[in-house]
C-alpha cells in the first residue's frame, strides 16, 4: 500500500480491519486499534477471531467463508458480533472482499455495551434485528451509529446510507420549530418523549409514524445514546380518518352532520358559559325544494342541495359551523357573540343567496329558505332545547309565508321588526319625499356677516315628527341607500346655490357633509359636480364637510377621493374636530379650506383651561397652514367673546341662529 494511502487509512476515522482468507489481521486503522483495546503492534497477523468468544468464532469463520466464497458481493455482507471485555461490546460489522479473492476489508459500523450474559446479548441481537418497530440509536450529537432492517424498511435508506448521517435525516417540514423545541425539552429534562411525528422517506413520500425516544445515560450521567422506535401509522391514521369523517360528515355536502353538529354546539355553549357569551342557532329548511327533486329528479336535488351549503359556508365566518341535519335541512352554529345584529345581517344574507337561481344543466331552479333562530342563553339552556326552539322559529317562519326568518326570542323579534320597519319607511321616505333640507349660517366674529352656511339633513316622519340625522343615517348607511339620501341632499343645494346667486349672495358657500360611504362610492367626479357645472354653478361655492372618523378609516382611498373634488374647486372642511378620533396631525394630510371644533370642546369655554388650551393650539397650527377654524356649538356671549378675543375666524350655534328650512333661509 502507498505511503500516503497507508496514512490515510491508519488515521481513517471509522474502525477498519483488513483480514485475509484465514482472519489474520493484515491492516488495522487506529479506531480499531482503540475499539479492540490491544496495540497496533501487537495485532498485526493474528487472527481476529481470538478478540471474539469462543461461542462467537464459530459464526465469524461462517461469516468470512461467506465473504471469500463466489464472486465479490457488490454489497458489504453484514452480521452482528459480539467482542471480548471488558469492556464486552456488541458491534455491527460489515465485511467486502477486494478485488483480488485475498483479503476482505472488515467495518465495525456501531458497537455498545452488553450485558454480560452471552444468552441476554444473543436474545437482544436477535429482537433488535427481528423487532417490528424501527430502530434507530444515535450518540449523544445525535448522529447515528446503528438501524435495525425495519429502519430501512420504512426509511428506504440502508444502514449504511443512515450510519453517520445526522437524526435529521427524516425531516419532513412539516412540524414547526416550537414542537421541535419542545419534543428537546421534554427530552433533556425526563430522557424520554412519546409523540405522532410527519417524517418523509429517502423517495420524498412523506409518513406519519408513532415515534417514542428514550435516553441511555451513563454512570456520570452524561448522554450515552438516544434510542428512537418509531412505527409507520400512515394507513392506519387515514383509516381511522376515514371512519371519523363517515361517521361525522354528510357524504352529499361534505357538511358536519347533526352527530358533529350536537358535539360543536355543546362545545360552544361551554364556551359561552365561561365567557358570558351568547350563542345562536339558525335552523333552515328550503321552501319548495320537494318541486325541484320530483320535476328534475334526485340528482338535481343532490346538485342544488351542494351549492345550498357552499352559499351558506359563503355566509358565515370560518369559527360558525354549518351542519346538514338531512334532507333539505340545514343549521348554522354561531358562537362567542358579543352583538346580536350580526345574527340578523347573516339571516338576511342567507335569504338573499338562497334565493338567487341555481343553474342545473340547463335548468334555472328558484327556491327560497326559512330560517328560525334561538339565541343561548336567552331561549334556551341545553343543545336539545336550543335545537327544538330554533326547529319551532323555523317552521313559525314557513307559516308566516315562507322565505323570511323568525326568532323564537320574543323581546328580541319585537326589536328587529322596528328595525325592519324603519328600513321599511327609510326606502318609503325617498319616493314620497319626506327629507327636508335645513340651513344654519355661519358666521364671521369680527364682523357678524355669514360667510357660509351649512346644509342639514331632517326627516319628516309621518308618525314620529321631525327626526335629526342621528336617529336615522347610520342605518341608511348600513343597508346602503345613502348614496340616493345624498343625491337627494346635492339637488337641494344645487337649487339654493341658484337662488342665492340672485341674491347679493352669490360668494356664499354652502357646506354639505359627506360620509365615508359616499366619499369611496364615487372615487372620481361624483354625478352631482356634473350636474352643478351642468347648471352653470360653480364648484367653488361647495363646501364638502368630512369628519375626522371617515377621513381615518377612509385612509388614501378617501384622500385620493378629496384631493379629486379639491381639482374641481370644490372646498373642504374638517368636521368634529376634538372628538377624539385623530391628532392635530389630521389638519396636513389633505388641503383643508376650513376646521370645525365640535361642539363639545366650545360648550366648555370659556370655563375649562383645557378646551381654552385645545382652541388656541388649533388656532396656531391652522394659522401656520393657512386654514380658516369655525368654532360649532356656540350658544352664549361669553363664548363668543372669547372666540373672538383669541382670534378665531367663524362661529356657528343658536347664538347666531337655529337651523331652518332652506325655502325660509335669507342670507344675514
């Protein structure tokens, strides 16, 4: 052997023997010296066999006839011996005969302890090779140092492949970096950890295996070995997978059915009970659906029945359960409600999508849903009672016409149905023209003269008089008739904006308010603006009024939205300003023309130093940014005289006038 491949091997870092025909040492690595305990000196042409007991020559003289016998394997032979002491070692040894029939390489690949009767070492040999479970042992840098053959069953990787070869090497991704901490954790401070665990095999298929870790250590209680026995459960996960979902979800809809279903809402009631929450349940049956199966057959029934709950799925949040309970009957589970409106906006949906067509093959099919509901804690206490209110709400629904909801809560289906009627008389207000348009002026305080005037919102209710904004616009925004309100409110303007132009007021602006709602629905020139410079009027007499709360929520889109109209010449003011919603940084994010204190900052004047301090700092930043501060709410003497001793530029409040009908309005 070469110079440099005799260094080489005697400094290889594994436990290498070179034997000839007979088991005389010819060759030994230096691991191998110190794994035999004798002095390489001293091994050199003795036979190997005499480090073995004498019940172990036998099979090691069976072993090399097997390696010198035939051609050479293309594979090292393998076989598990065990060496004398002390101290007494088991090793896994693999053996290849070289190319000239000679001499034969020996490995040592692995070696541990063993007990020191002969009989317990050949019995754990044995199991460790016949054993149904993988096994893996690694040192204690979690490198591994020997599998048994079911390891490579399972794996796809040889011993050989996997000897050395960190414990990572079955890595899947799967788990994150927390269950690895904690599987480590468990292991340093018990020695042992039991768990299902995603691996994947040398051909990239990845196994779910039943894993349990245990830790050898030795007499000063440093780390010896990690012994890892792990079990491919794959199949048999999916089939217990398979027999929860058959026995848990509907085969049509792929929808928990009403086993699952009974489980979820006992899981949620407990919930509410712990977090003094309440609970609803919709209870729903299609209306005409029994038409649909008997003129197209089952299978349009079984088609319609499965876009019926992706609709319904479609309606509802991700935490909600939605269960058929069979036939055309489906129930909506939604937990942990803190507002009760929410139940009501989700049934309204529901009967909307419900009863939009269903394209079956060729077919349009319409049907409708009733829908009952039953709120926890308040109708009932158990899954059972909840479940049979909700049923009863659902057929009193079908009763009263079908295609509608019903609550079993009567104090609650008294609010809703005031509710509904004053959506009801919302729409009716529009077509029989029962908004009124007021105007309140604004005033300048060093000379008294109205310099803008605001236009205000009221309607005129048949049965409940002049109502203000507050009782009404928040709910013309939510079901979305806002934008035809202030449709209605611009043609107001327009016509005043014409009548004051023949008056010797043709600079007076006049100020509209615009919601959120209304800003992002017309991003770019809104249909009124059009119609204003259709009529000749010019922009610059509108005044748009924006709160701070749209001008935040409404982020770039309603800054963009602004920025728009300002291009036309429109101006635009800041409503309610110190109500809480934003800092004085607002007054920079757009070119504002004016700002508006609100009234509950002025009512404090001129008593309170802290509505005194906010005034005169808002009065400075504006100065400096060359916008005009109008000062809302001004009811007494003793505010005005203050306004106008800091400096302020316009005021308006009872004090200088109450609002009052438009046609009525003369400019001051």
């Amino acid at each position: 052997m070469p110079q440099a491949y005799q260094e080489w091997f005697e400094r290889a870092p594994a436990a290498y023997v070179v034997v000839d025909r007979q088991g005389r040492i010819v060759a030994l690595s230096q691991v191998a010296s110190t794994r035999l305990g004798v002095d390489p000196d001293r091994l050199t042409h003795r036979r190997l066999g005499l480090f073995l007991p004498s019940s172990e020559r036998g099979r090691w003289r069976a072993f090399l006839d097997r390696i010198f016998a035939g051609p050479p394997a293309p594979k090292p032979h393998e076989t598990t011996l065990t060496l004398r002491g002390p101290p007494v070692q088991q090793v896994r040894v693999g053996a290849r005969r070289d190319g000239s029939g000679l001499q034969a390489l020996v490995m040592v690949t692995a070696a541990w302890p063993v007990p020191a009767n002969a009989n317990a070492v050949e019995l754990a040999a044995s199991v460790y090779h016949v054993i149904d479970d993988a096994v893996m042992i690694a040192d204690a840098e979690n490198r591994i140092v020997s599998v048994n053959p079911r390891f490579s069953e399972i794996t796809g990787y040889s011993a050989t492949e996997a000897v050395n070869r960190k414990t990572n090497l079955l890595k899947s991704g799967r788990q994150d970096a927390a269950f690895y901490r904690d599987l480590w954790q468990t292991l340093e401070e018990t020695g042992r950890w039991q768990g299902e665990i995603w691996n994947r095999r040398k051909n990239g298929e990845e196994f779910l295996e039943a894993l349990s870790i245990h830790t050898l250590v030795g007499a000063n209680g440093a780390v010896l070995r990690r012994v890892a026995l792990f079990s491919d459960i794959t199949h048999r996960r999916r089939a217990e997978d398979e027999v929860h979902w058959q026995a848990n979800y509907d085969p049509l809809t792929g929808l928990p059915n009403r086993n699952l279903l009974l489980d979820r809402m006992d899981q949620e009631i407990r919930k509410a009970q712990r977090n003094r929450r309440s609970l609803a349940l919709l209870y729903l049956d299609l209306d005409h659906f029994k038409e649909v199966n008997d003129s197209l057959g089952h299978q349009a029934g079984d088609t319609l029945l499965r876009e019926a709950a992706h609709r319904l799925q479609a309606c509802v949040r991700e935490v909600d359960t939605v269960a058929r309970l069979g036939g055309d009957e489906f129930t909506i589970v939604m937990g942990d409600l803190s507002d009760l409106t929410r139940v009501d906006v989700v049934a309204k949906q529901i009967l909307q999508v419900l009863a939009q067509p269903f394209q079956i093959d060729s077919e349009r099919v319409r049907v409708s849903a009733s829908v009952g509901i039953a709120l926890y804690p308040d109708d009932a206490q158990t899954t059972q009672e909840l479940l049979n209110h909700a049923d009863h709400a659902m057929y009193a629904a079908k009763k009263a016409g079908r295609n509608r909801c019903h609550y079993f809560t009567v104090q609650l289906q008294s609010a809703l149905q005031a509710r509904q009627q004053q959506i009801d008389d919302l729409h009716r207000a529009l077509s029989a023209r029962e908004f009124r348009l007021y105007l309140q002026p604004v005033v300048d305080l060093a000379t008294g003269e109205h310099c803008l005037v605001e236009a205000l919102l009221r309607w005129q209710h048949p049965q409940q008089g002049l109502l203000l904004p507050a009782r009404f616009l928040v709910l013309a925004e939510e079901i979305g008739i806002i934008g035809k309100i202030g449709d209605w409110v611009f043609e107001q303007v327009a016509e005043v904006v014409e009548r004051l132009n023949a008056s010797a007021a043709q600079s007076l602006r006049i100020g509209v308010n615009q919601s959120l709602r209304e800003l992002c629905q017309y991003p770019e020139q809104p249909t009124w603006l059009s119609d204003l410079q259709a009529l000749g009027l010019p922009p610059e007499r509108l005044l748009l009024e924006i709160n701070e709360h749209a001008l935040i929520e409404g982020g770039r889109a309603v800054e963009q939205s602004l920025q728009g109209r300002i291009e036309h010449g429109v101006a635009v003011a800041l409503d309610d300003f110190g109500t809480g919603y934003a800092s004085m940084s607002c007054l920079e994010q757009i070119a504002l023309d004016y700002v508006k204190i609100d009234a509950a900052v002025i009512g404090a004047l001129p008593e309170r130093l802290a509505a005194q301090a906010f005034v005169e700092a808002t009065l400075v930043l504006a100065r400096k940014l060359g916008i005009a501060v109008i000062a809302e709410g001004v009811e007494t003497e003793a505010q005005r005289q203050y306004l106008l001793d800091v400096g302020c530029d316009c005021a308006q409040g009872y004090l200088f006038g109450a609002p009052m009908p438009a046609e009525d309005y003369r400019p001051g």
